[in-house]
C-alpha cells in the first residue's frame, strides 16, 4: 500500500482495518497526530472534533482536517482486543 495522499482542503474519515490483530476492536482511541516535519502532536488541531467508531473488524477514524502544505502526519490508534490486550498501529498522511 501507498501512503494516502490528501489535499489541506478535504476533510477525510480514514479507515484501519484491524484484522492483522483482531476481528473485534473495542475501545479505540486516536492516541495521537504527529506533524512529523515538528514532531509536534496536532491532534487538536487537525483531528478536533469526533470519536472512532467500530464495524466489525474496522475502526473509522474522526476527520482528518486542516493540514499544511507539504507536511506528513502520522496518525496513532489504539484498541483493545481478545484478553483485554492493548493494540496500536498507526498511519501516515502526506498533504498536498
């Protein structure tokens, strides 16, 4: 898979798909959004607003919103599984 791309002026409900882990999420939670040109987390920025929702074995992230130009995000999920164990992935954005 490629990194997505996404344009500063859309707004997008990225999907992580948790089967690599556990066909029923529970209790997901975006940890964090780091500006990785920063290293800074912006997630109150550009995450402001929603909660992840699950289906399945599939997380739907709120809206990713706002980015600047140029810059990479890596978005951080947490989730717990089976047995009550904590999982996290993460994903990264390019803004175009």
């Amino acid at each position: 898979k490629g990194r997505p791309t996404q344009s500063t002026g859309e707004s997008v409900p990225y999907v992580v798909d948790c089967t690599e882990w556990t066909e029923t999420p529970s209790a997901p939670v975006v940890a964090s959004v780091i500006d990785e040109t920063t290293g800074t987390d912006v997630k109150a920025t550009v995450m402001p607003s929603g909660l992840p929702s699950v289906s399945g074995a599939k997380i739907t992230l709120p809206l990713l919103t706002a980015l600047t130009l140029g810059r990479r995000y890596r978005v951080e999920v947490q989730f717990t599984g089976p047995n009550a164990a904590l999982y996290e992935t993460h994903l990264r954005v390019q803004a175009v």
